[in-house]
C-alpha cells in the first residue's frame, strides 16, 4: 500500500486532472517540471533559506504540560502559529512563487474566500516583486474587511467575482478564466491539498517540512522519531498533509483528521466532508465531498473559515477510505471552548480552525506512556471577534460572518 500519489497523479482511486482542455498545456508544464525544479540544489537552499530567516522556521515543537495533565499522555504542540502571518499557509505560497519564478512567470494569481489564502499569496508576491492579482468573492470582499486591506497594502490587487452567489466557487472559476487566458506568464498558486494534480502533491511537499522538523525534534525530546499520534484539522487539507508526510508509511503512527461538525454532523450545517460526502469531481480532482444526488456542491457551513470546505484532499480521502487516517469531528461550540481552554492554561491563543484539532483530544482517551502531537496550525488573531462574541454570550449563536474556505 502506498499512501503517495502515483505516476498517473491518483491516490488509489482518488486524484488526477479533470480540466478543460485549455488548461491542459498549463498543467502538462508544471506537471513535467515541478519534481526536477523544486529538488534542485539552488532551490533547495533559496526555499530552506527563506523558511529560516523569512517565515521564522523551525517552528518550536513544544511540550504542552498543563494541557497533557488534562487529558493524559504527553501531548506536543508543532507551533505552526509563530510563523510570519501566523499560519502554515506561508509554507506553501513560499515553495509555490519559488517554482513560479523558475518557469519564468512574471504574474501570479490565486482564489480566496475568508481572504487567508490571499495574504499569504500577496505576501510572497511583495516579496519577490511579481504582480498579484487575487480573486475574490465581492461578498467575502464586505466581509473580510482586514484581509482585503492587509492584501493592498501588500500591493495585491483584489479583484470581486461578481457571478453567482459571490463567493469561492465563484472566485474560483475567475481565476481559472485569468489562467487559460494568461497560459504563457501566469502562474495560479492554489493554496491547500486539493485542485489536478500535480498540485495536491507539490503543496504537500512544501509543507512536509512541517514533518521533516517534527522527527528530528521529537527524537531530541523523546528519543524517538515516532509519536503515537498526529492531531491536524482538516479544511482541504494542507496542513494535516505536512505533518503526516513523513510517517505515511510508518503504521506505528495513527494519523488522525479533525473535520468541522460545524452546528452537528446531521443538523445541515456541517463541514464534515468525509462524513458526509461521497465520491465526485471538485476543483478538478476526484474526492469525497458533499453534494446532492444529482451531483450540486452542497454549501458547507463551519464556524472557522478554513474548515469551510465542500471537499477534502484526494491524499485525505484515500487515508480515510483505506482506514489508515481516522476521522474526528468537532462542532463550533467544542472548538471555541477548546480555544478558550488552551488561551487560559497554555497561554496560547489558537486559530478557530486548529482549535477543532484541540477538541477531539477528550475523545481520544490518551494512555500515560503515549505521546500525541497535535499541529498548532496558526494563531487566534483573526478569530478574535467570534472569540469576543463567546465571551459576552458563550450560550449564545455566535457570529461566522466569514467567507467559504481560505
Ligand atoms: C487555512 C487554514 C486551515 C485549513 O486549511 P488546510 O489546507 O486544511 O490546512 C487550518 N488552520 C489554519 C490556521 C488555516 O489558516
């Protein structure tokens, strides 16, 4: 059993490139390219150089000691939270405009929904100088008012998707419009573990430092390379992919995905996409992920915008479907009490996404000896206005006024 993808870009039944044909030659050339470029030496070093003194890499992996006094074992926390922009995301967008500067593109563009996705972009076009042109819903556009001024200020430009109901999908479909417009200079920086292949493979070696670290790490610790368990959430997937990567293929380990219930698994507001999902095509991948029986994306609803999502990974829903990931599932109100609690005995205040990750930790009955990392996959700074609503009236609805994912 192998857990990478193969030759013909599938996860055993899950993954390849469905696209229209004028995408086609865009996709042949990164597919080609992107192994040979990304392991050459001068890459390496420009990408490893950039992690260390720009992003602030390695990430501490830290005993958390308070929090393994309450739910046994010895749980770590890889704090992908202290990274330049305050998530993993930047791990990714980094490797992305490195390759894009090696095949010559001169533009870049990318689709965001809660705008995450967009900063980290724009972030990396400012620093390497490239023009950036992010897509974007103009509903999320009102609604995510901080993102879309920290993009400008990054020198981005924000374009609205006026079509359909505003959002993603809607952005989505732009920026893929731009790209077969644009084959020759433009290169579209997808931002999680989803999209044709080869994208869900590259993203996931861009973030596989995030395990790379982790094993040297826990074996300076620990005396051992292997934990017993890794704890990621799961929106697409990008950052449960990087800190599986490399224990793929080591059993001892259980992998386990955090999905977001959002109000409850059957309450029809839930972004629990392998639970609830089945087998399709989205965004150019064949996955699991929700939609009705004649095949319409059904609107996914999480509090966290990250996990907002109606599919998953292709790598994800071949770990789930062949039982060697194991799925979670938390809802809103667990995850802000799970925020809530690591803020007061860790001193760490969590994004609303890692915080679904935190809260299955109740669930997993931790034996003593057992040692369980749990990826911190970013910092709480954003959610602060849900996290304020919480405080005023934890009995309460509580606001997700954000956009669809990313
Ligand atoms: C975007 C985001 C996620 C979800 O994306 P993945 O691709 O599933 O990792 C999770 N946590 C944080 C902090 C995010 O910003």
């Amino acid at each position: 059993m192998t857990y990478q993808v193969d030759d013909k870009g599938y996860y055993g039944e899950f993954g390849g490139a469905f696209i229209p044909e004028m995408l086609h030659s865009n996709i042949e050339n990164l597919k080609n390219q992107y192994i040979k470029l990304i392991y050459e030496e001068g890459f390496q070093k420009e990408f490893n150089d950039l992690l260390k003194d720009y992003v602030g890499r390695p990430t501490p992996l830290y005993l958390a000691k308070r929090l393994s006094g309450l739910y046994g074992g010895k749980i770590y926390l890889k704090r992908e939270d202290l990274n330049h922009t305050g998530a993993h995301k930047i791990n990714n967008t980094i490797g992305q405009i490195l390759l894009a500067q090696r095949l010559g593109k001169k533009r870049i563009i990318a689709e965001t929904g809660a705008g995450q996705h967009g900063v980290a972009t724009a972030t990396v076009c400012a620093l390497m100088g490239l023009e950036c042109i992010v897509y974007m819903g103009k509903v999320d556009i009102a609604r995510q008012a901080p993102n879309v001024a920290r993009m400008r200020m990054l020198g981005a430009e924000v374009r609205p998707a006026l079509s359909g109901s505003q959002t993603l999908k809607d952005a989505t479909n732009e920026a893929i419009r731009d790209w077969i417009n644009n084959p020759e200079d433009t290169h579209y920086i997808i931002g999680s573990v989803v999209g044709p292949h080869p994208y869900p493979d590259m993203v996931a070696r861009f973030q596989s430092v995030i395990s790379e670290e982790m094993k040297w790490q826990l074996l300076e610790k620990e005396n051992r390379e292997s934990p017993d368990y890794i704890v990621a959430c799961v929106g697409g997937g990008s950052n449960a992919a990087g800190a599986y990567y490399h224990y793929l293929d080591d059993e001892s380990v259980t992998l386990v995905a955090v999905e977001a219930a959002g109000k409850g698994i059957h309450t029809g507001e839930s972004a629990a996409t392998s639970v609830l999902g089945s087998r399709g095509i989205i965004h150019g991948s064949r996955t699991l992920l929700m939609q009705t029986e004649d095949g319409q994306i059904v609107e996914p609803y999480s509090i966290s915008a990250g996990l907002d999502y109606p599919g998953i990974g292709p790598q994800h829903a071949h770990l789930i479907a062949s039982g060697r990931a194991k799925v979670y599932s938390a809802t809103d109100k667990e995850a802000l009490v799970s925020a809530m609690e690591l803020s007061k005995i860790e001193g760490i205040i969590p994004a609303l996404e890692t915080s679904h990750a935190l809260a299955i930790l109740g669930q997993m009955k931790i034996k003593d000896h057992e040692i369980v990392i749990v990826n911190l996959s970013g910092r709480g700074d954003k959610d602060l206005a849900t996290y304020i609503d919480y405080l005023d009236n934890p009995e309460g609805e509580h606001k997700t006024d954000h956009g669809h994912g990313k």
